[in-house]
C-alpha cells in the first residue's frame, strides 16, 4: 500500500502532535497507546479499520499485544471477557448485527467485573432493509446490561474516548463501550491532536486487580439457586452506584493531563430567550453548535456520558437554567407507540420537573441531519403547551414522492 | 481570480466547500483528506458514504474554515464552492455542478475546451479550470490516478494552501517514491492548468442547498411502499435491474476488438465476468463474435490477457492534450 494510515503510531509519540484523521484509525491509535495485550474483534462495516489499523501496528511490532482473528462477534466477545478476566488489558469492537451477535455475551463482563473496552461504530440494525449506514442501535437493547457507555461528537473526542474508556474500566471494574456514529465519524476526516505515549502510559497504569489464577482457584458465573442470585444483582447495583463520580474524576485527571475538557454533560447557551434546549448525543451535537452560530434563540445540552446516565446532573442543569423546553432528538425509534430508548432515558429524568418536552426520530440509516431539522423541531416546539398528544415524531422522511411527513408547502 | 488575500478572509468566518468527483480506486478520497492535512485552519472531510467498487462514480466533499464552530457540524457538503472532477467520463453521468453557486470553480481533469463543458453541463455561470491529468499521471506516475495532480489545479485557483502545505501532507501520508513522484506531478499541473473565467463574483456567504434536498423529494416515501422490507421486481414503484447500470463508464479503458485477427475460439466470451462479449448465430447456424458490448465492459482486460491470438486489444479513453482556445468567449 502507497498510503499508510497508522505511520504515525510505529514509534513513540513524544510531544503533542497536531494531525489529521478518520475516526476509526485515531481509535486504533488511541488504543494503542493505552497499550493492550489482547486485540480481539472480528470485522464489520463501519468499524473496520480500527482493528485494521491495530493490526498494521502489531504487525510492524511497535504495540507487543496478542492479536486474535476469531471466527465471529460472538467469539470476539467472549475471548476477550475470558483474556480481560485472566488479567490482560483488552479491547474489541463491533457494530450493529455484530453487537447483535455478541449479545449473549455481553452481561457476563458485567457480572464479573472485568474492564474490558469495546468500541462501538453506531450502524442501524438490518430491519426492514439491511442499512450499512448510522443510526442508534446501541440504545436498543443492550442499554441496560450494565456496560458503561461514552458517546463522542467528533475524531477527536472519539480518540481521548479510547484512552478514557481503560481509565474508566479499570477504575470502575466496569466494562466501557465507547460509541462514534458509523460513517459520519468513523470515516470522516478531522484534525486531532495527538497525546503524548508518556502522557497516556501515566493515566493507564497497569494495575494489580482481580484476575483468573491457579493459585486462587474460583468458578466464575457458575451456577447459583434463588438463594444467592438477588443479593448478587444488588451487589452489582450498589458497584455501579459511584461509577458516575469515577467517570467524573476520570474527565478531571484526562483534562488535567491534556487539556481537553470533557463532562457527562456539556451544555451550551442555556441562558437563551426562549428558554429551549436541543438534547442529544454524538456527531449532531456539532451540527447543532453549528446550527447555533446564526442561531441564538436555542441552547444545546450534549450528553457525553450515556450509562449510567448522569440524571441527577441532568436535572441540575434544567433547574438552573430554567429551561422549559426540551427538544429531544434521537437517531433509533421504538415502533410500539412508547417513547424510543434515548428519549425514554431523557423522560424518567425529567419527570420529576414536568419538564416539556418532544422527541423527534432522525436520521435514521444514514440520513443527514440539516438545519432543516432543527429549524422544523424549533417551530414545531414554539407551539407545545403540555404534555398531551404524542411524545414523538419522525422529521426528514418522504410520506409520498412529493410531500414531506410533517412538513406543509 | 481569487486572490490569496481575499481567500483567507473569507476563511477567517466562512466555510468553503469542496467537492471531489471520482471513480473508485482514483484516489477521489485521498485528495480530499489532503486538502484537510494541507491547510492551515481547521477542516472536515467525508466520504459520500457507500460501497464504493474500483470505477464507480464516488463523491467526497470538503470543509475549511479558520473558525472552528463553523467546521463542527457534520453535515455534508450542499453548495460546493470548488467542484473538483477526477475523470472527464463522469461530466455525462453525473450532475457535476449541484448546488454549485455562480461563479464557483468547476476543475476538470479533461482535453476539452471552455464551450464543450458549458454545453455538457448546461451551465454558463461557473469558472473552469481544466488540466490534462490522466497524461501527466501516466507521464510521471505510470498509472492513471490524477487525484494529486487536480490538486495542482485547485491550488492555482484556490488559494487554500500553498504547494509547500501539499507536499508537506504527502509527504507524511505516502511513502519516499511514490511523494516525490506525486509531488513533481503537482507542480507540472500548477503550470499546466488552463483558466476560462466568466465575471461573477463568487459569494461564499450564500446557501444553496435546496430545503429538504437531503430527504430526496421524488422516490417513494413511506405510504408508497408495500410491506417495508420486502421490495418486489415492480418497475412502477423501485426501477430495478443491474443491467441498466452503465457500467461501461467504470472502465478505464476502451477494449477494441479486430474481427480479421479473431479466430472465434469464444474464450474471451468465457471469461467474461460481465457477459460483455457479443456473439450472433450467424447463416451456418453457429455463434460467432460480433463485438464488444461497450455499455457494460469495465475493462477488466481478462479478455486481452487470455486471447491466444492478440484480437482484442486496448485504448486509452482520453486523447491528448491541448488547451484550446474556444472559437466565441463564453460568459454568462
């Protein structure tokens, strides 16, 4: 190959350095600086070169880790909950059908405290058509496995997301999955700047934790009656309980150390007249803060930290800023007349204000988010009152070759 | 002209757009995320994301800015200001110049002169630059991918960045060889570059996307469609059929058959991937070779290489250069 992406990750990284980047191959490099044992992934569009890229970088041998070629998502993830908990560092990555796959898998990690990371490139999943392209299906199911989940806006946020997430694992012993829109971020072009290797060795030590080891034999996830099950959960329950103030000591040390100011939530011109916010995840928060440059009547509340979700701050920030109009904007719906997840997440939050709020499902399967949208949700906003009607609505689909759902000539 | 002044005021609180139109295995992409290594402020590259095959018509688009908020939004690129076309086949089958406001750069790698693209791409309003890629390409790279070389181009128009920013890029993306070949090929284009200006000014503060472009108005919305999933062959509803597809302009070459040579052994016909070898039954109620079919050839040349008798042979499907000067100014 003429061009080689990961060139710059094959020797020590010593300062700083400012370059350009998909998102896929900075998450390689990302987590090659963190330098783990064991690799592990099997490939699907988008998230394939990052396990690529990670390949070029243990084939060239600057990264001494175990890379392992699997048959299948579901022997990514169960190999590397099994090398996480015989004490290596490891990471895997999949999308869409393949996090289908792993599902089996993927509570164990949780129940066995290992701090696994896994990068996730948020591609729809195939119903009814099979789409290559972005939506949310991250937060379909797998929301409430217990998994830690970070969402980053842009290359660079998805880079330090690899770093921060084996910071947060392996102080939570929690497994993080840190998630970029397939596509929109995988594939995008953006400049980053590069931390330093020494930098990044100082913020993920190699600790001493729980590991599988002869000399202190155990079952793990072997088999229990009603008598012991219940207590086991609740002990999960309370584990997860400080993961927030751990995630948010994690953000302080990273900022710290690199200057880069991350938060579970991020919020920008709240203190606006019509007292309206946007809130939602991932790449859209940029064409948002975009938007908001000719824009000055709508703030944008960005969540970073997705779970366990930060409602408590959430509300914090909604009393303070005395916001009174939530937009909700979401890329998965739910199909069953019920809010879809994210907006359900967003909704038991804010149920003890009485909050209003609509939700609108975007950007499904690839479809760019304009100023179209946001112009529409903010209009369609100025005229809620309460809470009555439904909750939701699609924005940007065709109802007929000429019309527009939702939308009068 | 744009001058290098003015460009970088227009930076300071603007985004330009870019946009790059290739065939797949041209390098479309790779031109793209240079411009983003090579300038100065901040940028933002995308794909148009898809599967792309060698051939293929392939989109990428481009956004710079100094200001930072501006190039944080990921949205795609609707009003290119530079439109950037790799291979001069695709100004048929493309709309080159969507979006494009007046007074936007059109650079085609191509021979032809400032009337014969306004008549292709019916618009009179638009600066051209053209230049002769796929010779220097073949010339200094010994393959044709020109997407360095229209660089040069965009540079002598643009002003973005300067060919020091470029080589700079390349030489950290490519490897010793291949930079400074790809390098020496840019400044030949910077040279070589042919410049047709129409007298419009080009104003980087208007929006050209169309409301709801993105939605694509025109196919079948959700009350259109049977049961979602489940797309039966009906021509009324989805145009169906891969044999529609002109994958003959995938090809970079023009395969040429000579019927005296052919001894009709038909192995060509058997290699085929794309059934693009013609045969007829002729009076002796035999099938014989009568061609081949240009519409879908990719020029994939498995019929040159396994012709035991040198019939079928290839031609580059651009002829030389010249830059022309057209006969009436364009304008307008």
């Amino acid at each position: 190959m003429s061009i080689e992406p990961m060139k710059i990750f094959f020797k020590e990284i010593k300062e700083p350095t400012e370059t350009t980047m998909i998102g896929n191959y900075a998450v390689a490099g990302g987590v090659t600086q963190t330098d783990p044992d064991v690799i592990c992934a099997f490939p699907i569009t988008p998230q394939t070169q990052s396990v690529e890229g990670l390949s070029d970088v243990v084939h060239q041998g600057r990264l001494k880790a175990a890379f392992v070629n699997v048959e299948s998502e579901l022997a990514a993830i169960s190999y590397s909950t099994a090398a996480c908990a015989a004490g290596a560092r490891t990471f895997t990555a999949t999308a869409s059908q393949g996090y289908l796959l792993m599902t089996e898998a993927l509570p164990m990690a949780v129940g066995w405290r290992v701090p696994l990371t896994m990068m996730i490139s948020a591609r729809a999943f195939n119903s009814p058509n099979l789409s290559i392209w972005n939506s949310w299906e991250f937060t379909m199911t797998n929301s409430e496995l217990g998994w830690n989940c970070i969402v980053s806006e842009n290359v660079q946020e998805t880079y330090d997301a690899a770093i921060l997430s084996v910071m947060i694992s392996e102080d939570s012993l929690f497994p993080t999955m840190f998630v970029h829109d397939g596509f929109i971020i995988s594939h995008s072009v953006q400049n980053l700047s590069l931390i330093p290797d020494e930098v990044v060795r100082n913020m993920t030590p190699k600790k001493k934790r729980h590991t599988i080891n002869p000399k202190h034999p155990g079952t793990w996830g072997g088999i229990v009656t009603p008598s012991f099950f219940m207590e086991g959960r609740m002990n999960l329950e309370e584990a997860k309980k400080p993961v927030l103030g751990i995630m948010e000591d994690v953000y302080k040390r990273f900022e710290k150390a690199t200057g880069r100011q991350y938060r579970s939530i991020r919020t920008f011109n709240l203190d606006n007249p019509s007292k309206t916010a946007f809130i939602t995840m991932g790449s859209m928060c940029g064409n948002i803060i975009s938007y908001m440059t000719k824009h000055k009547d709508v703030g944008l509340i960005k969540i970073k930290t997705y779970r366990p979700f930060p409602y408590e701050d959430l509300q914090k920030i909604i009393q303070d800023h005395n916001i009174e109009k939530l937009i909700i904007l979401e890329k998965s719906d739910a199909l069953n007349g019920l809010l879809p997840p994210f907006s359900m997440t967003i909704a038991s939050a804010l149920y003890p204000l009485g909050t209003l709020f609509r939700s609108f499902i975007v950007g499904l399967g690839g479809r760019d988010v304009t100023r179209d949208e946001f112009d529409i949700a903010k209009k369609k906003m100025e005229t809620v009152k309460d809470m009555k009607g439904p909750l939701y609505s699609y924005l940007g689909v065709r109802e007929t070759k000429d019309k527009i759902h939702g939308v009068s000539k | 002209m744009l001058t290098q002044e003015y460009v970088n005021d227009v930076l300071k609180n603007q985004c330009v757009n870019l946009r790059f139109h290739a065939r797949g295995g041209q390098g479309g992409v790779t031109a793209s995320n240079l411009c983003v290594e090579a300038f100065k402020g901040r940028g933002i590259c995308q794909p148009k994301f898809g599967a792309e095959r060698a051939g293929s018509p392939t989109e990428s688009y481009v956004r710079l800015s100094f200001d930072y908020d501006l190039i944080r939004s990921n949205e795609q690129v609707y009003g290119p200001h530079f439109v950037s076309v790799l291979d001069p086949s695709l100004l048929t089958e493309v709309d080159v110049t969507a979006g494009m406001p007046q007074g936007g750069w059109l650079i085609i790698n191509t021979v032809m002169n400032q009337l014969e693209i306004q008549d292709i791409v019916k618009r009179k309003d638009l600066n051209i630059a053209t230049i002769d890629a796929t010779n220097i390409a073949m010339e200094i790279l010994g393959r044709n991918i020109t997407n360095t070389i229209i660089l040069g181009a965009l540079i002598r128009v643009s002003h973005l960045f300067s060919l020091e920013d470029l080589s700079d890029a390349i030489m950290r993306r490519f490897k010793g060889e291949i930079a400074a070949k790809n390098i020496a090929a840019i400044k030949q284009a910077i040279e070589e570059t042919c410049l047709y200006e129409v007298n419009i000014e080009l104003d980087f503060s208007k929006d050209t996307k169309v409301p709801w472009q993105q939605v694509e108005p025109g196919l079948p919305g959700y009350k259109e469609l049977d049961k979602a999933g489940v797309w039966y062959c009906d021509e009324n509803v989805i145009k169906v059929g891969s044999d529609q597809v002109n994958t003959g302009s995938w090809g970079e070459w023009e395969m040429v058959w000579d019927k005296e040579t052919c001894t009709d052994c038909a192995q060509c016909w058997f290699i085929c991937p794309d059934f693009a070898i013609l045969r007829e039954k002729g009076d002796d109620g035999l099938y014989h070779m009568a061609g081949i079919d240009v519409f879908h050839c990719k020029s994939c040349q498995n019929c040159l290489e396994i012709c035991p008798v040198n019939a079928i042979s290839k031609r580059s499907k651009q002829g030389p250069a010249s830059c022309a000067v057209p006969e009436e100014t364009g304008g307008n």
